[in-house]
C-alpha cells in the first residue's frame, strides 16, 4: 500500500464529502478509493469515516488524522515545490 497515496486519497473523499466525488476528481473508480481507504484504516487499526448510503462522517480519530494528513500533505507540496524551483534556477 502506498500510504502517502491512501492519505491523499482519505483527505479528497472528506473534502469533496464522498467516495464517488474523490473517485471523480482523482481519476480512479469508486471500487479502488473504497479499497484504498479500508486498506488505511486497517493499517491503522482504527476507522476514519463512518458510511452510510446517505452521508460520511469523520470519527473522533478521524478528525485528528485528517489535521496531520492535511500538514504533512502541504510539507511535502511545499518541499516539492522547492525543489523544483531549485532545478529551474541557473
């Protein structure tokens, strides 16, 4: 499992406030960001989200992994944009 993709994958479902909306704006089916967020939750050993048919819901322990998903998500957007702003200069 690529955690740091399962990660990404957990902070668009929250943000577009479903399975099928991430899967959307991801380019990935529905089946496989289902598939991606069950594998994290079972690495962590701790349920993120509670689905229904109607609606999620961050857990407790959600909530406060998806705080440090969305930091270390901008760290390394931020280091990675460095970076190439490193290579592009003379």
């Amino acid at each position: 499992m690529d955690r740091l993709h399962s990660m990404r994958v957990f902070a668009k479902v929250v943000e577009r406030g479903s399975l099928a909306g991430a899967a959307r704006e991801l380019d990935l089916s529905p089946a496989v960001v289902t598939r991606l967020l069950a594998d994290l939750e079972a690495h962590l050993g701790a349920r993120l989200l509670n689905r229904t048919t109607r609606r999620l819901a961050l857990t407790e322990v959600g909530d406060a992994y998806l705080s440090r998903v969305r930091q270390i998500l901008a760290d390394i957007d931020e280091a990675e944009a460095l970076a190439g702003a490193a290579v592009r200069e003379p």
